[in-house]
C-alpha cells in the first residue's frame, strides 16, 4: 500500500559535479547533481542533445540489461544508470536531477563512493512535501524461470535487503550480503566496486565495449588459465606495462575493500534498479542470484503495482490513533444531527482535501426499510457522507462555521461499484478539484471499505451564511 512516511521529501542544498569516463563508452563525461522542486522525483538530463531532454528514473523505460541497466525515452539514452541512482537512494535524497553531457555516468571507481562523498557534500534539504512510500504488507515474488533468479519483498519496519550469490565458480563461489537499514548505504556498501570474470572481459573487448575501464574501477576475478595472447590484449586495453593475478585471484593489484565485495556490489545493484520504481520502499527484499534484468523486471511489477493503487487512490489510516476532529468537533461546525448525521470522525484535513470516517452499523434507521432483511446501505446517502466530510474542509475556511448552511450545486459522474453493509467502516477522501472561491466547493470524492473502492462522485457545494 502507499502511505506517509515519517519526514518531508528531500533534495540537495546546491549543485555538485564530478567528471570522468563512461564505463562502455569511453566518452568522458560531466555529472551535475542539481536539487529538484517536490514530487519531480530522479530524473535525468541530457544537456548534449538539442532541447535537453529528460528521462525519468522510471522502470518502463528500461530497454537493455546487458553490462547495466540502460534507459531509454523517445530515442534519448541512458546507460549504465544503476550506480548513481543506488547513491541517491542510498542517501533518502527523493528529488534530483542528474545533468549528463554525455549518455553514460561516469564510472569512476566502479562504486557508489563517489557519488555519495560528492552530494554528501553539498547536504540534503527538507521540502515542504511529506514522502509517501510502498508499504509491504504481504509477500511479493518475482522468478525467471530461466535463470532461476528470484527476487522477495516481505513485510518489515524499513527498507532491508539481502542478496545471495552463487557464481558457480572455483575463485569466487557462493557469497551472501544484508543491510538492515537503507542508512547503512554508505558505510556498507557504497564503496563496493563493479566486478567481472576474465572470460567477460574477453568478450566484451572483442566487441568494443569497456572503452573506460581500467584496473582501477573494476575488479576482474580469473576463472581461467591466462595465456600470452590475453596478457597481451590485457595490458593494451588497460594500458599497463604488466599484469599478474594474485594469490586471492583477482587481476593485479587490486585490494577487495570487503570479502564478499560482489556481493554488496550486486545488492548496491538491487537498490540502483529498484530506485525504477519511483518511491520509497518499507520491506525487506530477498535476491538470489540478483541481475540487472531480474532487478529490472521485478521493478516494473512493483510499479504496476503502486500504479493501481494510486487509480484506486485508497487512503490507509491507523484507526486506533485520536482523529483530527471526533463527532463533538464536527457537530460543532456542522449543521446535520442524528440520524442525518453520517460522518463520525475526520482523519485528516489539508487546505485541499479532507479523509473522513463512519461505522455503519444495523442501528442506522434507513436500514428498516432498505431492504428488509437484506440492509444495504443507499447510495444517495453515501453521497450525502461524502458531501458532509466535504463541508468540515469547506467550512474550515469561514472563522465561525457554526452560522454557515451548505448546500449542494451539483452531483455528477456518480458511480456505485458495491454495496455497503451492516458492520462495514467507510472511510471518505475528498480532494478539491479547483480552489475554494466564495464559499463554493469543487471536489472529487471518493469512498472505500477494506481499502475497496464503493462509490464515487464529483460534487459541487456552496456555503451560506445564515445568521
């Protein structure tokens, strides 16, 4: 479900650069963090194309996974866009624009690190927005039959993962990572480098590919016995006089900042391809043999996810909690008593929407004659509901609501989807459609039960003074 989280939306202080070589490209290339106003989200920005265009962090424009997870929108790309997204995420930074002169990011080290030391730089500010965020509340799966990946989101207090990794290798195996906490982002797994096996790396420079890398931001394992013709094909590619494997296997020099370094390497990856998803996620998620395809394919399943719940639009509230206003405030604002009084309590109120609550119990009096034994609660009174907890938000305006009458204007695109009964809790959510303008409201209301929606209408009132 999507609800609030605790905390304002975030963006960065100033703007920062970095500059280096595209991983696959070899172009180099200039990255500018700029802060973003609220609810832009991450997004990019190519400033060496004709109108700058820009491409959403966004799952379905994922076009290739192979060495990245490359984007595309409308003919303009991104590659390789999962590093810097996994830093900005990593940070709880929720709107950014990442301003590129070239398609790819650069490498760098092969790692987050120099993305977070760069925007940990400049700071992050809190925006006036309040984060929403994809709660977990049951179990999310999502397998390649394929290649027997799989990735699990599960219920939990905040954003966890793990990866497990099993390369089916001598020189590197089976390895496993966890963070408890997205903020252990930077001391655990940020500076995790991107890694590769000899025979990829073979591969790769027959096609041309890896025109930025060098020994110093990828860590290159050999699974194989090294012969005089890729020594010699290695030491030109990386422009190195010599190259040696060490005792731990990897290709020269290189120290593992970690053990299990492809490991946290491979869960930096899960966090930069799940940022796709747009939002904030509060569950655990579970990855065995991760990869950019099955990040990016359960990233796109999650979205499709949050977008039906944003259509259905359901408010999810934690009942228990005193509300904003009990029956006694709204009896005291408005005119309605029992048993025409159909809104028991406000939730939430905002200068342009209002959430509202009634019990619907066998108690209600309609329920005599509508139907004997069989109560369903009428919608016109539904309708009546939404347009009470509609005046407690247009009321709200007036210093003395107590001598205001309101009055409807209009009721159009009515729907009932199912029926309300004895026992059911309706919870209200009306949200204005134009900005209140001499007592007369425009709003959109909607109402559920057990997070369903069951009736929706788009309603026009007017406040009048009476006294």
């Amino acid at each position: 479900m999507i609800s609030k989280a605790e905390g304002k939306q975030k963006t960065i202080a100033g703007e920062v650069s970095l500059t280096g070589v595209g991983l696959h490209t070899g172009k180099n290339v200039t990255l500018t963090f700029k802060p973003s106003e609220e609810n832009t989200g991450m997004y990019f920005k190519r400033i060496d194309i004709e109108g700058q265009p820009i491409i959403e962090a966004n799952a379905d424009y994922v076009v290739n996974t192979q060495r990245g997870t490359n984007l595309e929108k409308l003919g303009v790309h991104i590659q390789t866009s999962e590093h810097v997204l996994a830093a900005c995420v990593g940070l709880g930074i929720d709107n950014i624009c990442l301003e590129m002169d070239s398609p790819e990011p650069p490498i760098m080290d092969g790692s987050s690190k120099f993305f977070v030391e760069a925007l940990e730089k400049v700071g992050l500010v809190e925006q006036e927005a309040c984060r929403e965020e994809f709660v977990v509340t049951e179990v999310i799966s999502y397998l390649d039959e394929k290649t027997g990946s799989e990735i699990i989101l599960m219920p939990a207090d905040e954003y966890q993962l793990t990866t497990m990794v099993d390369f089916g290798t001598k020189i590197l195996g089976t390895q496993n990572a966890s963070i408890k906490s997205i903020t252990e982002f930077k001391d655990q797994i940020s500076d995790s480098r991107t890694f590769s096996f000899l025979h990829e790396i073979e591969m790769l420079l027959e096609h041309g590919l890896i025109k930025g890398g060098d020994l110093n931001n990828a860590i290159v394992y050999v699974d194989k016995e090294l012969s005089e013709e890729t020594m010699a094909k290695l030491r030109k590619a990386f422009n190195k006089d010599s190259i040696s494997v060490k005792s731990n296997g990897i290709l020269d020099n290189l120290t593992l900042n970690h053990p299990n370094e492809a490991a946290r390497h491979k869960l930096l990856d899960v966090i930069g391809d799940l940022a796709l998803v747009g939002m904030p996620i509060k569950g655990k998620v579970i990855a065995n043999k991760p990869g950019h395809h099955v990040n990016t394919e359960f990233a796109k399943k999650l979205k499709k996810i949050i977008k039906t719940e944003k259509r259905n639009n359901i408010p999810v509230f934690d009942l228990t909690k005193p509300p904003v206003k009990d029956v006694n405030d709204i009896m005291a604002m408005l005119p309605h008593r029992p048993p025409f009084l159909l809104v028991d309590k406000i939730l939430e109120i905002s200068d342009n929407h209002v959430i509202g609550l009634k019990n619907v119990t066998m108690n209600e009096p309609f329920f005599v004659g509508h139907f004997p034994g069989a109560p369903v609660m009428p919608g016109v009174l539904q309708v009546e509901a939404m347009a009470q907890t509609g005046g407690i938000l247009v009321l709200s305006t007036v210093p003395d609501p107590e001598n205001y009458l309101t009055y409807f204007m209009k009721i159009d695109n009515v729907r009932f989807k199912q029926q309300v009964l004895p026992g059911d809790t309706l919870i209200f959510k009306l949200v204005l459609l134009s900005p209140i303008r001499r007592g007369i409201c425009h709003m959109q209301g909607n109402a559920y039960v057990n997070g369903k929606l069951v009736s929706e209408a788009e309603l026009m009132a007017q406040i009048v003074k009476v006294k």
